[in-house]
C-alpha cells in the first residue's frame, strides 16, 4: 500500500491562498508603485543560475544554504538565494552597451536552505532596487527613499519602523584609529554582525581569535557605542539630503548596523520595526566591487534587499488582519435558469464599463446568493428574478450600507 500524500506544501515553502493573496498584492503593489514614482526601471530573470555564480558571491554561510544541484547535463546549477548575483551577471553581460547609471528594480523569488524562524522561510519574495554606476550619495538617498515610501504606501509611518544606518567605510577608519590593522577589519566586521544574536562574552572570544589583543578588543567594543557621525563625511550627506526629501524622520545614525556579507564597502543600512518584535524588514548598501568579482569591469553600486515575510507580518500586527479587506465590485445572480441570460448580459455590460463582476454560476435562492456576495468581497449586488426580468430592471444593493438602487437591464 502507498504512502498517504501529503496535503502541506514542502517544508519552509508557502501556498498562497486568496486570502493571503490579498496581502502579498498590498505588498507588492507598493513596492512596485514606489519604484516607478523614484524612477526605478523593472527587470527579471529565470529562477536558476550557475552555482558557481551564487558560490562566488555568497561567502560566509550563505554558500551553504543554497539550493543546487546537477541537471541532466551533468551541469551544476541552483536555485537563487537572492537577486544581486544574477544583477550583476546581467550588467557585466552588456556593460558596454548600457548606459550608466542604471536604476533597476525587481520582485524575485528566491530559496534559501536554512533555519526557520519567525520571518524566516526557506522560501520568499525579494524587492530589489540597485543603482550601478553612480558614485554620488545621491544614489543611497534614492534607494532608501524609494524604501521608506513604500513603507508608507503601505499604510506603515515612522512610528512603526527606523532605518539604522551606519558606514563600514566609516566603522573602518574608527578601527584604524583605535591601532586595530586594517587586514583585521573582516574579520571584525564578522564577528560584530553577530552582536545581538549571541552574548558579548562570545563576541570578545571571535575576536581574539581572529588575532586581536585585550587592548584591541575592548577598543572594538568603545567603538560600538559611538554616536556621533560628524567625522563620516558621507553620512553627513546622506542625513542632509534625506532632510530636504522629506524622510530624515525615517532614519537614525547605528554604528552596530554590520551586513555580513564582505561585499558591501560604504554606507550600510538596516530597517527595523520600533518595538523590535521582528527581524529586519530590508537592509543594503554600498557594495562597489561586485562586478569585479564576477569578471566585470569595476564599477559602483547601491541596492537593498526586501523581503516579503517579515513586512507581511508587521502589517498584519501594526494595521490588523481586515485591513486588507477591500469592498468592491459588483456580484450579479439569478433566481432560475430562465434569467441567466440576462444576468450574463448585465454582468457584460458591467465589466464593459470597468467594473469588476463576479457572476454566479447558476441558479441560487436570494439568501445563499447574498451570504457569498458579501464573503467574495463585493461592494453591491444584484440578483435577477422572474418579476425583474419582466419588468427590464433591477435592485442594485450596496452590501455595506443596505440601501438600494433601481436599474434598468
């Protein structure tokens, strides 16, 4: 006898039912409504790449996590853990041809074979917005604008989340200062993204063994309670000009904000939410030498990171589970048989206006037609019967506030 099949999507993996639908559209929506209005051109790409691209980008432990494996052509491919690498294959590929600077944006899916936890899936959507080949802060100022408004689009403000920034070129210069040699800066660039998530007492350790002294480690730690950015000429600029956009309030100065990944080369950024109940709900930066590793020309680039999972569940704590829940259109249905005609041709000359319709199927009793009405999310309905018909008009019933309307059919 066979095993009994399950009914539950892989493990880490999601179903998207209509009513989840509703929120990943809200999501998305403002995403894709916020790149346009900031200029962002979109762009996409297959689901899966050359493992050796993923490989060489991911470093850390990302390599790890990355779903792959051999085709029938023996040929070692995977699945993406997230959009930059294939960003920066597409550019390298047509480098002399396009022209810079590029503002691309996209919402790919993307695999990742880790730990769950809350936010975290093995699975997820991925807003990107990257702008190569612009030196200026200006292009940290769009980037993050662009995020922070479709926070807002959402229905999120400031008092619901913060963008921490901070500078890895910056946090460098500190370092340097302290007498901490510059060959060291990875390897404490390391061990200080992982403050938060395990005991200072841990942290100290990686440190030492990553070749730092007593003096050095306690240095590191006095530089991680820095709060001022006045000797960052960069941040500087980034905060004054976020100031005149109209979105400093979104943002504040955090020199423990790290990014992991070693490619990242300026200003860093993070968003969080203000009662910390969630993990990051976006985070980039400044990473300038991707393409070289990759075989491309040297050239600059900006880009965030923004997953679906995490800003899904902010929205849903911070506006509530009906906040997606929407009345519109119009559900048309019909008594018996002999006024279906009719209805499909009210439900035609509805649609032809612009309207959204949804028409029953078949013959229903008033009461089971309105229950489902109202469930589909309509904002009016009408139902035909015999005596309508005859008489060339309807009621057309507002589902919210009970009054009706008479048209002609």
């Amino acid at each position: 006898m066979s095993e009994k099949l399950s009914f539950e999507a892989p493990r880490g993996m999601r179903d998207f039912y209509p009513e989840d639908m509703v929120w990943r559209e809200k999501v998305f929506g403002a995403m894709r409504e916020s790149a346009k209005a900031w200029g962002f051109e979109p762009y996409d790409s297959c689901v899966v790449e050359s493992y050796e691209l993923l490989s060489r980008k991911a470093g850390e432990e990302v390599g790890e996590q990355i779903y792959h494996f051999f085709d029938k052509s023996e040929r070692h491919i995977a699945l993406r853990a997230e959009m930059t690498p294939t960003l920066a294959r597409m550019v390298a590929q047509r480098q002399k041809e396009l022209a810079f600077p590029l503002k691309w944006t996209t919402i790919a899916q993307c695999f990742r074979y880790e730990r769950m936890t809350k936010g975290r899936k093995r699975e997820h959507y991925q807003w990107n917005c990257d702008i190569i080949g612009e030196d200026s802060i200006l292009a940290e100022v769009e980037v993050l604008g662009c995020a922070v408004d479709a926070l807002k689009r959402m229905g999120l403000t400031t008092d619901d989340f913060k963008v921490h920034v901070s500078s890895r070129k910056f946090l460098g210069e500190l370092l340097k200062n302290s007498g901490i040699a510059e060959d060291r800066h990875a390897q404490v660039f390391l061990a200080l993204d992982k403050r938060g998530k395990m005991p200072d007492e841990s942290i100290a350790e990686m440190l030492k063994d990553g070749g730092l002294a007593e003096n050095e480690v306690a240095a590191t730690f006095r530089i991680m309670d820095t709060k001022d950015f006045s000797g960052s000429p960069e941040l500087t600029e980034l905060f004054r000009k976020a100031e005149i956009a109209g979105f400093a309030d979104a943002l504040q100065f955090d020199i423990g904000v790290i990014r992991g990944l070693s490619y990242y080369t300026g200003v860093v950024f993070e968003c969080f939410d203000t009662k910390g109940e969630f993990r990051a709900i976006f985070g980039g930066g400044r990473y300038d030498n991707l393409l070289t590793t990759i075989g491309g020309e040297p050239t600059s680039a900006v880009g965030l990171g923004f997953g679906d999972v995490v800003v899904t569940e902010l929205l849903k704590s911070r506006l509530g589970e009906s906040a997606v829940r929407e009345m519109q259109g119009t559900a048309v249905g019909f008594m018996t048989d002999a006024e279906a005609d009719a209805a499909v041709k009210l439900a035609y000359a509805l649609r032809s206006r612009g309207e959204k319709v949804d028409l029953s199927l078949k013959a229903q009793k008033p009461k089971k037609f309105f229950s489902h009405a109202e469930k589909s999310g309509a904002a009016k309905a009408v139902f035909l019967g015999p005596d309508d018909v005859g008489a060339g008009k309807a009621r057309l019933k507002d589902l919210a506030t009970r009054q009706e309307t008479e048209i002609s059919l």
